[in-house]
C-alpha cells in the first residue's frame, strides 16, 4: 500500500482480526444489561480478580450463539477469534477455563434461577416493549447423553416418555413459555425427565404472574392443560386460559352433539379462505363445584383436507388387510367362527375403522365321505362310510355409508376451551391465538436444530438447570434481532435488497441469516513509516449498513474506538 503524495513509502505490516457480528452481540448485551443484572444479584468470590459472574454468563451465552456449547471449548473458542475480546475488552482468552465457568454455573443455580430469570426479563420486556396479551406455553423432552449424577437438590436426569422415541435415552422435561409478540421467551423450567405434562402447566403460569405482574394475559397451551385441577386452579384465581379440549368421552360427546344440532356458523377469513367457527357452554364439575366454560368449535379446510386424506387412507388398509385375510380364511389357525372374529377385530382397532364397517361371518359347510375302516377296502364286505361336514367361513365386510359420510362432513372440526369472556375473546380471536401455538414449537425447533442443545455435555443436573437459563437467554437475543429488523421493515415498508440469492425486498429475514452477512468484517492496525500506528475497521457496505439500520444499532458500534473502549 503506497501513501498519498509519497511513493517511495510502503507500509509492510497490516495486522487483521475477524470481529463478525461480535459488535452487534455486544449492543444487545449492553442494552439487555445482562452482565450488570447478573453481578449485582450473584456475588462473585473475591479470589476472582479476572472473570465476574455476569461476564462469565455472557461468554457462554455467546459460545451458545456460535455453537460452542462444551465449557472446556469457550477457551480455546476466545484465543482463536475475537469475538469474546471485542464483548470483554482486556479479558485474557486464558480466563475462560471450564472450572471458571462450571464455578458460575453453580453460583447461578444457588443463587435461585427463577428470581434471576424474573430480573433478567424483566428488563428486557421494559427495554424493548414486549408486548404479553396472550403467552403461549409447552414443553419438550431434552435427551441426555451418559449416566449423569441424580442428588435431591435439583431434578433427575431419567427415563420417561421421550418425544424423540428414544426409550434407550435419559432425559429431562423442559418447559417454556412465550409472549405472542414474535414468540419471546418469557420464562423456562426443567423438570424430572419422567414428568407428566400436566403438572408443568399452573407452575408456568404462577411464573408469568410474578414476571408480569398481572393475571388478566391469556394463557395458552395443548390438550394437557385441560384437567379439573388445572381449570380449577386458573379459574379459583382469577386467570384466563385457551387449549384445545382432548377427546375423553366427556369431552366428545359434547362436541359430536354440538356437530349435529349447531344451525349456524361464523364466517372467519383467514389466509385468502373462510374458516367457519361457532360455540356451546361446558361445564367442569370439580369437588362439588361447577366451572362454566365455552366450547368453541372451529372449522379449518387445511385441517379438514389433511383429516380427509387421512381417513380414507385408513379406510383402504382395511379393505386391503380384509382382503389379504380373505386368503387365510380356514387355514391353520383360522378355522374356527372365534379366531376369525378376532382377526377381523385386530384389523379394524389397527386402522381405527371400527365405527365404518361391519363384519359377518358366514359358514359354508362342506359335505364329504369318509370310509369307517382304515386301509384297503375289502373286495367281499360292502364300504361302510359316514358324513363328514367341514366348516367354509366367508368375511363378508359392508362400509357403513352414513357413518363415513358422517365422519368426512366432520373432519376439519375441533373444539376449543376458554373461560374467557365473548366480549374480550372473540371466536375469531381464539382462532388465532391458538393457532399461534406454533411459536412454541418453532423455539424448541430452533433450539435443538441451529442451536445444538442436545446433546448435554454437563454433568451435574443444576449445573444443566443453570445452562438452559443461560440458553433461553440466547434464544431472547436472537428473537430480539428479528422483531426489531421485522418491526422496522414494517414501518418504512421496504424490506432488504442483495440479502438473499436472487431476492430483492425480504421483510422477514431470519437471525441468523443478519448475522452472517458480516461475518468478514475484521478489525486490524497497522504501522506507519513514520513509526505510527492506527487502528482501523473494515469499511461496511450498503447491506450491512441497512442491516445495523434495521437491528436498530448504531454504526458506532463497528468503530475502532467503540470497540478498543473497555469501560
């Protein structure tokens, strides 16, 4: 590189260090105020000169974000980049050593998790508006990987009904809930891993009254919210509730009733279609009390094609499955009225089409002679023979039209359960509230599949209690980055050009994909002839200065002096 106005001098030396998106981790990190919440509620030992408790936090919240998620790897992770020196100027890579780390985990934990998490998003939710009218809530089965160590001071790591269908693995239950403002996580809990769903539910929402410090939020969830002790808990308290109601016959008969004799619907356009929805009272009667609820009983054609298709599928493997028995029919062990009853039966529970077909068994007996005396028969004595009758059964399997006809005109139907008021829960608002239940499931989603939370590489169950606070903690960073970037695309109605191979105009462009476009920027310095130095930053183009636009960070933070400022 030759300087201006001087030809004959060359600098030689130019030292570079890759930053990415570091500066951008830092803003957030800075706003979230994290390191300061976490020092000024978990005191660090003060033997501990180098690395405090919410610094410490931060580095595995950051390995988190970078897919470093074993403790002995953040250290050689910060002497081969830069990331952690630009969020902790003048911190060693050496100080991040696993013990450290470990020792901060377990601070964490005797700290009190729920009471640190409560302060931590407390301040997000008031830095950032998120919006709570309605927190969504489910849980997830998270596999362990090794024996692990069980004591009774926080959950077992053990076997239970694993979503995965790992019966091999141990496992614990997590739960988490969101807000419906962008699917932010509110508030997470790990459990036993043989925990049953339906004991999570009243502890989750205790937790998001204390976060939020109100009771008047709708708080959604599956089927397994639906118990008597459950709605009689959030009911008895003044809360508010939305799940689907499971298919116990209770529950069924009321809804098949409703099916038959309702006479008008409402109309309710979603996504260029009109669903259709109505509602009829329901009761829960619970230790000699009776909770009025509402049914309310939607109609969705995406819903109705995919229960169509299903049906008629299962209908066809038992035509199929009855006709391959046709073939068996009086053979070896189906010679007798009882074991054919049992296979026809077998069928129609395996493909659940009991209630679309009947079976009748007929029998067609076959007459045959036999000789009474064995051997050859005699030239001078006459053949004595006897009548030998031997049962021919036939399946003759009819389709109950009416009742198929029936089943098809309800698929695409499913009932709803609130205690909330028609005035402040309309039918078309409980249809999009629950329907936005999938934000629960895109974050666990994301965890296990970007993010790489499974498998476990911790050893002590608090220690894994503490880093599941620290990697929803993660999960909050980045669905902050994609509500500012999507509410600003919004607002100025123009969204993010040259982002995307051959896409112009991409209004909701993913946290990760904002992050990579700066993952060559490099920070550097170089020496003068002159004998100076200065330090310098890769200039930013048009994209990535639009996306800092969008994250709502300022370019500041991509200067030299921001990021050599420790203070």
């Amino acid at each position: 590189m030759a300087l201006p106005g001087n030809a004959s001098a060359v600098i030689k030396n130019v030292a570079t260090q890759g930053i990415g998106f570091a500066p951008i981790l830092r803003h957030y990190f800075e706003k979230c105020a994290i390191t300061n919440i976490i020092d000024q509620n978990v005191t660090t030992d003060p033997r501990r000169k180098a690395l405090t408790h919410g610094q410490a936090a931060v580095a595995m919240i950051t390995g988190i974000l970078f897919q470093v998620m074993q403790l002995y790897r953040i250290c050689q992770f910060a002497s081969q980049s830069t990331v952690l020196d630009v969020i902790f100027p003048r911190i060693k890579p050496e100080e991040y050593f696993d013990d450290r780390l470990g020792d901060t985990l377990d601070a964490l934990y005797h700290h009190g998790i729920g009471d640190l998490e409560l302060e931590l998003t407390k301040q997000m939710i008031e830095t950032f508006q998120i919006r709570a009218d309605a927190c969504h809530n489910d849980t997830t089965s998270i596999s362990y990987y090794g024996a692990g160590e069980n004591n009774s001071e926080s959950i077992r790591i053990t076997f239970g009904h694993s979503k995965k269908h790992r019966d091999d693995l141990k496992q614990l239950v997590w739960s988490m809930s969101v807000s419906s403002d962008s699917g932010f996580p509110l508030f997470q809990k790990a459990y036993d891993g043989n925990t049953a769903d339906v004991t999570t539910y009243v502890e989750q929402w205790c937790k998001l009254i204390d976060l939020l410090g109100s009771r008047s939020f709708l708080y959604v969830g599956d089927c397994k919210v639906i118990s008597a002790e459950n709605v009689a808990a959030v009911c008895d308290n003044e809360g508010f509730f939305l799940a689907p109601a499971p298919m116990y016959e209770s529950y069924a008969r009321v809804f098949e009733a409703a099916l038959a004799e309702h006479d008008r619907e409402l109309l309710i356009p979603y996504k260029e279609r009109i669903n259709r929805g109505f509602e009829v009272p329901f009761a829960i009667h619970h230790k000699g009390k009776d909770y009025n609820l509402r049914m309310i009983i939607l109609f969705d054609h995406n819903l109705g094609r995919i229960k169509r298709r299903g049906l008629e599928f299962r209908v066809g493997k038992t035509l199929a499955a009855f006709k391959e028995l046709g073939g068996r029919i009086n053979h070896r062990n189906l010679k007798t009225r009882e074991a054919i009853e049992k296979a026809c039966s077998d069928i129609l529970k395996r493909h659940r089409t009991g209630e679309f077909f009947t079976c009748q068994i007929n029998n067609t007996p076959v007459t045959a002679y036999k000789n009474v005396r064995r051997g050859r028969p005699s030239q001078k004595n006459p053949i004595e023979q006897v009548e030998v009758l031997t049962d021919r059964f036939q399946v003759e399997l009819n389709l109950e039209s009416e009742a198929f006809d029936a089943a098809i005109a309800r698929c695409g139907y499913y009932p709803l359960l609130t205690n909330q008021d028609v005035e402040l829960l309309s039918i078309e608002q409980a249809m999009l509230e629950h329907k936005a239940q999938y934000k629960n499931e895109h974050t666990f989603r994301r965890a296990k599949g970007s993010y790489d939370l499974e498998p476990i590489y911790l050893h002590y169950p608090r220690r894994i209690e503490a880093y599941l606070l620290l990697f929803k903690i993660a999960l909050q960073i980045v669905v902050l980055m994609e509500r500012a970037a999507r509410g600003n695309i919004r607002q100025r109605n123009r969204g993010l050009d040259d982002f995307m191979p051959n896409r112009n105009d991409v209004r909701n462009p993913r946290a990760e994909h904002l992050l990579s476009a700066f993952q060559h920027v490099v920070k550097g310095f170089l020496s003068m002839p002159d004998g100076g130095t200065y330090g310098f930053v890769s200039e930013l183009n048009d994209l990535q200065r639009d996306i800092l636009a969008v994250l709502d960070v300022p370019a500041l933070c991509f200067s030299y002096e921001y990021l050599n400022n420790s203070s």
